[in-house]
C-alpha cells in the first residue's frame, strides 16, 4: 500500500479538527516541529529500531517536542506510535499542507525540466497551470537531466509527462505489447 495512502485519513482528520477549532496556523506548526524530529535520521532509528519500547520512543519523542506541540499534538504522537506510524508524520504533515492549500484556493505544483526553466519559462508555466486548475499555483521546480528534454509535472493528483524521457517510456511500453 502506498504511504500516501495510509496518510491521508490522519491528514484529513487532523484537517477536520484544526478547522473546527481556528487553528489551521497552530496545527501547521506541530506538525511541522514534528515530522522534522520524526525525519531526523537518530529519530528515525529509534522509531525503527526493535530494541526501543513504545514507550522508550514515545518518551524520547515528546521530550524533544514538548515545547512545540499541546496536548492534542502530543495525543496525535501517541495514536500513530499506538498504530505504528510515528515514521508517517513527514507525509501526514505534507497532506495536510496540500488540504490547507486546496481549501484557500491554492494548488502546489512540483515542476521538474531537463534544464534550468529561466524565471520566463516558469512564470509561463505557472500561469498555463493557473488556468487549468482554475485557481492559484504555486511551484517547486528542480532539474532532472535524465528527462533528456521537456518537463514533467505534478499538481495535486495530476501527472503531466511532456519529457522525452517519458516519451521514450511509453513507445517502449507500446512496442512490447
């Protein structure tokens, strides 16, 4: 089963519950201070490692998040140790980031070229996407030499692959049928 998958229920709960109580801002900051601790590489060992307890992990965890989360952030830490997806909480954050976005009327959008996009190429891309998606977009944009040529880009569950690369991909995939 895909991560993002497992996820999004915590992400979308935890969206439910932030926008009940006003504190979409609050909730963005726990999970932020979170996940960064639960993605630390020693963290990220001793969520995995088989020698830690629940509770060893559990009080490690809140100790060094303590000042950053209340006591339903500290509750959420217990529920995903309690299910075994402490690990999950960069990805958890991330959805709910891309719900707080969607709900404002914003879309991110990750753009990946075979070469540097000039600040042009970018804002042309940006402003195509805009009107597809028929709301605002903002982008992350990486380079990818493997691409060969042209861009491939994700918008919430939309894939548009205009590279070379995944031209190549598919006219291999359609010779072997």
């Amino acid at each position: 089963m895909e991560i993002v998958t497992i996820a999004r229920p915590y992400a979308e709960a935890l969206y439910r519950l932030a926008s009940q109580e006003a504190a979409l801002v609050e909730w963005s900051n726990m999970l932020a201070a979170a996940s960064a601790v639960a993605g630390d590489a020693t963290m990220s060992n001793a969520i995995a490692n088989p020698n830690f307890t629940r509770a060893n992990v559990e009080q490690v965890f809140l100790a060094v998040t303590d000042k950053a989360l209340n006591e339903e952030g500290k509750n959420l830490i217990r529920l995903l140790l309690e299910n075994g997806r402490l690990a999950l909480l960069p990805v958890i954050a991330e959805q709910f980031e891309k719900l707080k976005a969607e709900q404002s009327g914003m879309m991110e959008a990750d753009i990946v070229s075979a070469y540097p996009l000039s600040a042009e190429q970018e804002k042309e891309m940006v402003g195509l996407l805009e009107k597809r998606f028929a709301r605002k977009v903002t982008t992350r944009v990486s380079v990818d030499p493997e691409l060969i040529g042209g861009v491939k880009i994700n918008a919430g569950d939309v894939v548009i692959d205009a590279s070379v690369r995944g031209q190549l991909d598919n006219m291999a995939f359609a010779l072997k049928r």
